[in-house]
C-alpha cells in the first residue's frame, strides 16, 4: 500500500525567506509524485509533478522540488517567499497502473510580513 | 478549457435529507474521481470513473452515496439520508490519463 507523510503541519516563515515543506512517501512501486496548492475555500491547484526524467522538476510560481528515491521523498523548495503563497501545500503520491491519488495531511505554510 | 466545474459551491442542509452535487469535467477529459476532504486533511479518495463506468468506489462510500456518470460526461455524487458526520468539502477532478489530476473548486457540504 502507499503513503504519504508530511511531518510539517505548519510552517511560518517571514517573507523573502527560503522555505521547504517536506514530504515522504512508501510505495513498492515506480510512483508519481505530486505537489498542489489549496487557497482557503478552493480546490486543488497542481504546483509540480514528477513522472519520470529529471529528478529536479520545476513549477508554477517559483516553486521546485526534488525526487530523491533513495530516501523515499519529495521535498517542495522555494527560494524567496511571498505573502501571496499563504496557503495549504498537499503533497500526493500515484502509480502506473493506478488512478487515485495518496494525500498527505497537508503543510499549511503561512508567511509572514 | 474551462477547467472543471462544480454545483453547488456551497450547500447546507439538514440531517436526513438528501443532496446531489454535479461535476462537470474538463471536455475530452475520460476519467473522472470524487474526494472528499474533511477539516485539517488531505483529500481521501471515493470514487473512480473512466467514461460511464464506474471502475471502483471506496469503502468510505457506504450505501447511503451513490454516484453516476451517465453518458461519460458531467457526474453526479448522492448522499441519501445525510448525516453531520458527512459534512466536508466535496472535490471532483478529472484527466486523460493516470497522471496529472485537475481538480475543482468543490461543494461544501454543511449538515446540521
């Protein structure tokens, strides 16, 4: 079976500075790994996902993170953060062959003026 | 491309009745999925389509939910018989394949 941990239930951190959220998954299986975004009373934005390739893949509003199997993770970074990506940060895991995805509990990251 | 639709954004209702919520996915999107998602988790998968079948639901679906996907396009969710533990945001999302899930703004469920 998968699944995904997000250790990090909240993360302040003052604007412009460097943030990470992180996540692990366990899956016996080559996965797909995900990262969206939820602003308060909406639904799920798709920041990045990993599917094969690279293992440093980038996203929308200056977010990256980076697919590391050996240690079972997927880790969101972003070098300067803004006011504007207050929000809960999801991370989620799928496989070939399956269709539902995995979420993690979720990292509300609030940034501060 | 619109992206994928939902109705009602919000809903209140009382215990014991009944609601029905639609999605419309995104066009020539084939898959379609429910969620659900209570207050501080993650979304937790309900159900599946891939056209108008429905290819699995989960055992958080009891027999009081029934969704539909008539035609292959906009799908309904059903919960008979409501109760407060039901309520909780309701997401739909869609795709082509297996990766990559675009998602709706939700139905936000509320039974009293």
């Amino acid at each position: 079976a998968q699944s995904v941990t997000q250790l990090d239930s909240q993360v302040p951190v003052f604007e412009e500075a460097p943030v990470e959220l992180r996540c692990n998954y366990s899956s016996s299986v080559s996965v797909y790994l995900f990262w969206y975004v939820q602003y308060p009373n909406q639904g799920l934005q798709l920041l990045l996902k990993y599917l094969s390739g690279s293992t440093l893949v980038k996203g929308i509003n200056g977010f990256e993170a980076e697919f590391n199997k050996s240690q079972t993770s997927f880790h969101l970074r972003k070098p300067s953060v803004h006011i504007s990506d207050t929000a809960e940060y999801f991370c989620a895991v799928s496989s070939t062959g399956t269709y539902k995805y995995i979420f993690g509990t979720g990292t509300r990251l609030k940034v501060l003026a | 491309d619109t992206g994928v639709s939902q109705n009602p954004r919000h809903k209140i209702t009382k215990r014991g009745q009944n609601v029905t919520f639609r999605c419309d996915p995104i066009s020539e999107h084939n898959r379609l999925y429910w969620y659900r998602q209570t207050l501080g988790q993650g979304p937790e998968f309900l159900t599946y389509f891939q056209n108008e079948a429905q290819l699995e639901k989960s055992r958080l679906l009891s027999d009081r939910f029934s969704a539909e996907r008539p035609k292959g396009s906009f799908s309904t969710l059903e919960i008979q018989r409501t109760e407060q533990g039901d309520s909780a945001m309701y997401l739909c999302a869609s795709s082509t394949h297996e990766d990559t899930q675009y998602f709706g703004p939700g139905t936000r469920l509320t039974v009293l």
